[in-house]
C-alpha cells in the first residue's frame, strides 16, 4: 500500500527513464523561490474557470449570447481538461516538465487575454487556449512538487491546495469589483492573464537551469481500461467534478437571478471555495482513517448536493450557511477522490495511470455538469430545474463512490524495461 503523505501527489513523470531528479537551485534563496513560482503557478490554475462566471450576466447580454451559448464557454474548458490531460507526459519526455510548463503558462496566458476582445469567437478560442493550458499543467505541477520538496512533503501539499482554492476564490471575488473599475467586464477578464505573466517571467529562468529532455518510457501498466474498479474511481471523480464545475460556471448566475447583486453573488461563491480549502486539507486523512470510503464518499456527496439545492432554493438570508456547507462537501469530494486513486493503486506507476485515466475521462464527463445547467435554463427560463440535474449527478457519484470506496486494489500488469526485452 502506498504511503498517503508521500504519494498525494501524483507524478506524472514517474514512468520516464531515466528518472528526472529534482530541480536544480542554489542554496536555502533559490529553494525559496522554487516554491513560491510553483504555488503561484497552482494558484493561476482556476481564475479562468470562476472569472467568467461572475460577469456571465453581462457577457450574455453584451454580446447576445443565448444560454445554450453560454453554456457552451463555461462546458469548453472544462471539456479540455479531459482532452488535453494525456499530452503532458509526451510533452515531458520531450522537453521535460519545466520547460513543458514555459510554453502552457504562456498558452494560458494568451487564451485568457484573448477575452479581453469581448467576441465570442475569441471567448470560444480563449476558452480552449487556456483549458488546454491548464490541462496539462494541472498534470505536470503536482509531480514537480513532490520531486523538488519530498522532505517537506505535507507543507508543500497543503499550500499547492490552497493556492488552487485561493485562486478560484480570487477570481470569483473580484472580477466584479475589476469590472466597476476598468468599466468593462471584457477587461475585467483579460485582467487575469496578468498574474499568469508575472509568474511565467518567475518561472523561465529556472526551468531553463535544466537541459531539455530526451527521455523514454520506462514502464508500462496493462489491463487498466478494462478494470471495473478503475472505473468506479474514474467514474466518481468525473461526477463530482461535473458538481464542481457547475458552482464554478454557474453559482453565481443562479445567485443573482434570485436577486443577489454580482458583488455579493461572486462573495458567496468565493467563501464556498474557502470551504472547499479548508476540507481539501482534512478529508484525505478522515478518509484513510475510515474501515473503507464507502460511507464517506456517500456522506460528501449528499453535503455537496445538498448544499447546491440550499443555495437554489432556500431563503436568500440562509446563503452564506449553504455555501460553507457546499465548499465542505465538494472540497471534500475532490480531496477524497485524488486519495482514492492512491488507494485504489498496489505502487506509484499504476497510480498514475489510474490518476491519467481519471482525468482524461472524468473531466470530459465533468464537462456536461455545465452544459447541461445551460442547456435546461434555455429550455425552461429558470435555474430551478437544475436541482433535478444536481440530484441525479449526486446519484451517480454515490453509486460510483460506494464501489469504489471498497479495500481492494486495480488489477493490472506492470511492465518494467526488463521486461519488456
């Protein structure tokens, strides 16, 4: 079984041969900002995801885009976390993960200043520029974590967590505040390319310490695809995220159709994420605790839904508690997820491919969560119909949840180079 603590955080180079060593630094300063670039990286990870929500209001209305469209740009870099996941080992063996993470920085930083042109073709194209970025970073940065900080481990988990929930919450509580200062919710979005810049001219110099990669695929795991249980740990993570990715897309326009302004609807949504931090950081350790993760997984999936539908239905006033109550139960959802698929794995190679193949599916599925909410505001004129939607994706992820909750492992076969001559 593997250790939590140390395997949390999924390497997605570990398959590579030879094995990449750390990052070179220079004494205790250099160790420091290493850090720093890879925790302000983490934290530029969400910001394209709850920036939109807050101003989808007015996109809709500027430039006359009906729900069915604006479900389509919050569903498009959802759907691209799916689809562009499995490139980023390719990229790394090619030229390594920290020069690979150079040109997707500065791929997401043009997909999210391209919103700034207030089109909907360079929303669409932004939207896929940066989802594709994102993609594969999302991928890459946990494992350069790991590698470069393996003796403070539990600190650097903890602050790549927070920074990924700090950067969502930022950016679904001030885009509206950016908006009422630069006039313009164009900008507003086009603004959040600007820490991605600031972090890529951080990160340049030390990735290029490193000679770029040529390197191999080492080991391989067979029969994975076809393991009922590598479905369930990848069927559960693809349906809580579709619930993840409906608070970010869509909260905040649900809140302010029943009559919150956007400054307080984007508030509302920013302390459910603060929420969601705060479990992220205290489920993998409850769960790990437990006979198995069945009961868990049930109990987090009905605090998320439930928490959805107090925020669709419930009295305005009662809100902020309904939040808090989401942000725990789906901060505890992901947290819980990401721990499954440590264990659910017999070592670290077949955890990430089991990581790889719950991405590159999960996520696609994840995409209709938003599209659908889209989709059934088009059809009926109103959010309230979601609630059938949130139920029936809760649903899903606690029958998913309950098989792949239980003690046992994948069964799969690692082929190593011996192997393989």
């Amino acid at each position: 079984m593997l250790d939590l603590a140390d395997e949390q955080l999924i390497d997605a180079e570990i398959d590579a041969f030879p094995t990449p060593g750390p990052t070179p630094v220079h004494g205790r300063r250099g160790q420091i900002i290493l850090g720093a670039s890879l925790v302000l990286i983490a934290f530029n990870l969400r910001p394209v995801f709850s920036s939109l929500s807050a101003v989808l209001p007015e996109v809709m209305r500027d430039d006359g885009i009906t729900p069915a469209g604006a479900s389509l740009m919050t569903t498009l870099p959802v759907l691209c976390l799916g689809l562009f996941a499995p490139l980023a080992p390719r990229l790394a063996l090619r030229f390594g993960a920290e020069r690979s993470i150079i040109g997707l920085l500065a791929l997401l930083a043009l997909g999210t200043a391209l919103r700034g042109l207030a089109t909907v073709p360079a929303l669409l194209l932004g939207s896929i520029l940066a989802g594709a970025g994102i993609a594969a970073v999302n991928v890459l940065l946990p494992g350069l974590v790991k590698r470069d900080f393996q003796p403070q481990a539990a600190l650097m988990t903890g602050m790549y967590t927070m920074a990924l929930c700090a950067g969502a919450a930022s950016a679904a509580g001030f885009t509206v505040p950016l908006q009422r200062l630069f006039g313009s919710w164009s900008l507003a979005l086009a603004a959040w390319a600007l820490p991605v810049l600031a972090v890529l001219l951080l990160w340049i110099p030390q990735a290029l310490v490193r000679p770029a990669a040529g390197r191999s695929v080492g080991f391989i795991v067979r029969g994975l695809w076809r393991d009922p249980l590598a479905w369930q740990v990848t069927l559960f993570m693809g349906l809580q995220s579709a619930l993840a990715y409906c608070v970010f897309g869509w909260l905040a326009p649900i809140l302010r159709e029943r009559g919150l302004s956007g400054v307080n609807a984007g508030l509302v949504v920013s302390v459910s994420v603060l929420a969601q931090m705060a479990a992220c950081l205290t489920a993998p350790s409850l769960a790990v605790r437990c006979k198995d993760q069945r009961g868990i997984n049930v109990i987090v999936v009905g605090m998320a839904v439930l928490g959805l539908l107090g925020c669709l239905f419930a009295p305005l006033s009662s809100v902020w508690l309904w939040a808090v109550l989401q942000g725990a139960g789906q901060g505890s959802l992901i947290a819980v997820a990401m721990t499954l698929i440590v264990l659910r794995s017999p070592d670290a190679h077949v955890a990430a491919h089991l990581s790889s193949m719950a991405q590159t599916v999960g996520y696609v599925l994840a995409a209709g969560g938003p599209l659908m909410v889209g989709l059934i505001h088009g059809w009926t004129g109103g959010f309230n119909a979601t609630g059938a939607l949130f139920v029936l994706i809760g649903l899903g992820a606690a029958a998913a949840g309950l098989g792949a909750g239980r003690v046992r492992h994948v069964r799969v076969r690692l082929e190593g180079p011996l192997q393989r001559r």
